[in-house]
C-alpha cells in the first residue's frame, strides 16, 4: 500500500512537472513608448498573457504602473536631461492648436523626433541586445508596441519569433499596410457618418483630404523608420530590407472595438479588437485617502486629469487659474491629478490634489458623476466602459478627433484648453452634470461596449497563444502585404483599359477616315465621268 501511495505521488509530481514545465511560452514584449498611457495599455495585455502562466520579458524606458510578479522587466531610464527635455517637447506641443490632427501630427514630427531616437537608443542597449546574443535565450513571441516605430520590428528577426503589434489606437493608415487591411477612405476615414447613413460629399472629401495630409506624415515618418532600421540593425548583413522585413508581422492588436465605437469597416482575419484591455474586471481598492474623500462626497465628485503627459506646469498660468476659480465653488468634490503637491492651484475643501490616480479604479466608483479628460483614447475607454459622462479638453495627437467622437455620441462636451475661459468651462460642467441625457447615453453605450462573443482579455490570451501554436500567422496575410502601390490599387489595370480605350478610338478613327477617303475618292471619280 505504501509503496502503490509512493509510486502514485511520484506520478503525480512527474505530471504536475510536465504540464507546468509545457503551459507557459517565453514572450518578449518591447514597449519603449515615452507615453505612459502607450505602456498602460500594452502592459495591459502582456499581464494578462502573465496571469495565464506564460514567461514574459518587457523592455520599457519608463517604470511600469501596471504589472505581474511573472513578468521580468528590463528598464531603460531616461535621464535626467532626457526627462527634462521630454518635459520641454510635451510643453511645445501643448502651446499650439491641434485641431487638426493631420496637420498636427505633420509639426510634431519634428518635435518628437528624440521619442523615436531613444526607443532606437534603448534596442541598442546591451541588455537589450543580450536577449539576441545570449543564444540561451529563446522567445515564442515578440509583442512590439506600436508608436510609429515600424523599424522596431526587426528584433522580432533577431530571435527567431513571431510578432504581434499591440497598438493604443484603431485602424488607420500606419497600421493598415502592415496587415494589408484595406483603407476604405470613403466611409471609414471617419466616425461622423450617421448610422443607417452613408457618407456626405462633405464627410467624403474631408477624410480624403485628411488622407492625403496623413499620407505626408507616413512618408515622413517611414523615412526615419528606415533611418532608425539602419542605425540599430545595420552591422548584421542578414537581415532583410526594411519593407521585406515588415511583412513577417503575424497581427495587430487594435486597442477599439468597432461594432459599439465605429467605424464599420471590413478588416481582415489579422486584424484583432481588445479595446479595454486596460480595464479590470473588478477594481482594486482604492487608496484610504481617495475613498474616504469619495464616502464623503454627498454630491457626487469629479475626476479630472489630463492625462499622463501634460503636466500642470505645461498648462498657461491664467488657465490653472480659470479652472480652479470655477471647480472650488462646486458643490461636488473634485479630485485633481496635480504633479507638484507643494505648489497647487489653490486650497478648497472640495478638491484633492494627487500626483497619481488609479484612474480606471475611480471611474468605476458610483459617486463619480464627471470625468474631465484630455481626450486621450485610454481614459475615454475607460470612461465609456464605466458609463461616465465627459468633457475633454484636448491638447494634440489624436486627442481633438477623439473629442469630436465622444461629443458626437452624445457623451459629453469638449472646450479647447488654449482659450479656456471661467464662464464657458463653468457653464459645460453644469449642463453635463444636470443634463441626465449624456450619462444616459454612455451607460447605454457601456452596454453595448461589453456585449461581444469574447472580452479584450480573452482576445489576447487566444490570439497570442493561436500565434504561438502555428509559429506565425502567415496563412492569414492579405495578399495585400504582398503587392505594391500600382498592383494594390490596379493602377496597371487601369493604365491597360486607358491604352486600348485609347488604341480602339485611335484605330477607329483611322478605319473612319479611310473608308471616308475610300468613298470620297470614288465620288470624284463619278463625277469626272
């Protein structure tokens, strides 16, 4: 008996071993995006990979808020005067109007130049590179976080893996070629087109306009990629060129869900939805202090932050002012992401000052009644998801078009924050906050933001394990990925129907005026006789 307990135990112990030692895959996530909104999403999805068991690395420059004791981060500072000068670049590009996000993401490119210089710099970092010299290093998967930084993919052929690009953002123009998505520009190069609608002459000839200036930032913005490519990958003559290399991308996790945030538009097979990656199932507890503040607010309480780039100190002096002459004479309580404790706007009962928020935490807790956002497309997922009304204030990027969206849905409102004035940011808090009919809106719209056959989480973990099982996801490229500008738009086509169009009239010209000669020859000949 003992003996058949030991054998069994021993059986058991073998099996535990092995299921343990065949369940987790060694996935390599490079998220060096200077955003931490960027690294909040994208460390979204490497925890939940994590919590399934699998063995993640991530390569980060800044210090991850989300993350998983199974997840071994390697970290790249900045340094001081790096910090200071990404301080300094947000600062710039938070002083001009970026209304127009084309033309917006066209002068920042300039500006953001030393963003992309330093995710370049942290690839070449030795302990970075160590994780494709070390030949005991083995990665199943590359998770790339996207940031316009295509050039990035090519670690994915250092090691030998698969990738998968984790984007914070919907199709667009810089991620459709890589899994030959189609653009569809008439329809889908925008969200305003009414349901059960088509799209206006209007709506069509604004979204190819903005096509075309995005078509002048991709250009822009592939040249440097392919400089960058050289710069980190170009003493290994092995490796592919820069546009072959692009093609060995497996899928693009989108961070949207189109059937409740549209645009409805066809995708192909590669192109996965985890919008809300980044929101938990059940929320942590929040910080004594915060909870506390929100038990106490007897009328409902406010968030605001405006994001995890611009700082209070980027915002106009006379603004910071505005803003808190109007919220300390609310009668909600306030809570308000503020870097600098020691210098704040100003002392009110009503409002708490916090260099961090667990933002995703208080959005879901019931006494917020307002979230007062920049517009960034993580916070109004996780407004919508938690049913709460909004009014953005957007500074650049794709922030302003995100406010239009959420305005547009009926969600809320959006003020410019260059020309706040007391008055206009007063009376749109009052309207949000006694209007029923915006947080009527967003809690039917977080309805149907939760209804889909599977959650963001299970996405991931399916898709990047589906990916893992078949080594690449090859058999589903679009033939796309594979044909150039003139055979993807049948510009050949196009140029053969012209030539015989053009040699029909041509020749039928010519067979007319023969036989007119033919006939006019023997008229004369008739008349002669």
């Amino acid at each position: 008996m003992v003996h058949n307990r030991s054998l069994v135990l021993l059986l058991a112990i073998a099996m535990a071993a092995f299921m343990g030692g065949s369940q987790g895959a060694n996935i390599l996530g490079l998220f060096p995006s200077l955003s931490p909104s960027h690294l909040i999403i994208q460390m979204s999805a490497a925890k939940v990979l994590a919590e399934k068991g699998h063995n993640v690395t991530v390569v980060t420059v800044l210090k991850p808020v989300v993350n998983h004791k199974n997840i071994n981060v390697i970290q790249v500072p900045l340094t001081k005067e790096e910090s200071q000068l990404m301080s300094d670049t947000i600062g710039k590009m938070s002083k001009n109007d970026n209304s127009n996000m084309a033309v917006s993401l066209i002068r920042m490119t300039g500006q953001m130049d030393f963003m992309f210089r330093k995710n370049a710099e942290t690839l070449m970092d030795d302990r970075v590179r160590d994780l494709y010299l070390n030949r005991d290093n083995k990665f199943d998967l590359v998770l790339s976080g996207f940031f316009m930084n295509d050039f990035q993919l090519g670690f994915a052929r250092k090691v030998n893996a698969p990738v998968i690009v984790v984007a914070t953002m919907p199709p667009n123009q810089m991620l459709n070629p890589l899994i030959g998505n189609p653009l569809e520009i008439s329809y889908a190069g925008s969200n305003d087109v009414e349901q059960g609608k088509g799209a206006t002459f209007k709506q069509r000839l604004t979204s190819y306009i903005t096509s075309y200036a995005f078509g002048i930032f991709t250009y822009l913005s592939e040249k440097r990629n392919r400089e960058l490519y050289k710069m980190v990958f170009g003493d290994d003559p092995s490796m592919p060129e820069y546009s072959e290399m692009l093609r060995n991308t497996s899928m693009v996790f989108f961070a949207n869900h189109a059937a409740s945030e549209g645009p409805i538009r066809p995708n192909v097979p590669a192109a996965i939805e985890i919008g809300g990656i980044q929101v938990k199932d059940k929320p942590d507890p929040l910080p004594q202090n915060i909870a506390d503040f929100l038990g106490n607010a007897t009328d409902g309480a406010i968030l605001l932050t405006l994001g995890s780039n611009v700082k209070g100190s980027h915002i106009k002096p006379d603004t910071v002012v505005k803003m808190f002459n109007v919220l300390s004479k609310l009668k909600q309580r306030v809570i308000w992401k503020w870097e600098d404790l020691e210098k704040t706007p100003g002392k009110s009962d009503n409002i708490l000052y916090s260099k961090w928020l667990p933002q995703d935490d208080i959005l879901a807790h019931p006494k917020i009644k307002l979230f007062i956002n920049h517009a960034g497309k993580g916070g109004i997922t996780e407004a919508q998801y938690h049913g709460k009304p909004m009014l953005s204030l957007p500074v650049f990027g794709d922030q302003p078009g995100n406010a239009e969206d959420m305005v547009r849905s009926g969600f809320g409102l959006t003020l410019s924050l260059l020309t706040l004035e007391e008055q206009p940011f007063q009376e749109a808090i009052l309207e949000i906050l006694s209007n029923p009919q915006y947080a009527q809106k967003v809690a039917s719209f977080s309805s149907l933001y939760r209804d889909r056959p599977m959650t963001a989480r299970e996405s991931v973990v399916y898709w990047t394990e589906y990916v893992i099982r078949h080594h690449g996801a090859a058999h589903l490229q679009s033939p796309l990925v594979h044909m150039n500008f003139v055979a993807a738009h049948n510009i050949d086509i196009y140029v053969l129907f012209a030539l015989v169009l053009v040699s029909s009239i041509l020749l039928f010209k010519a067979v007319v005026k023969f036989i007119y000669r033919r006939f006019s020859s023997r008229s004369k000949k008739e008349k002669l006789h």
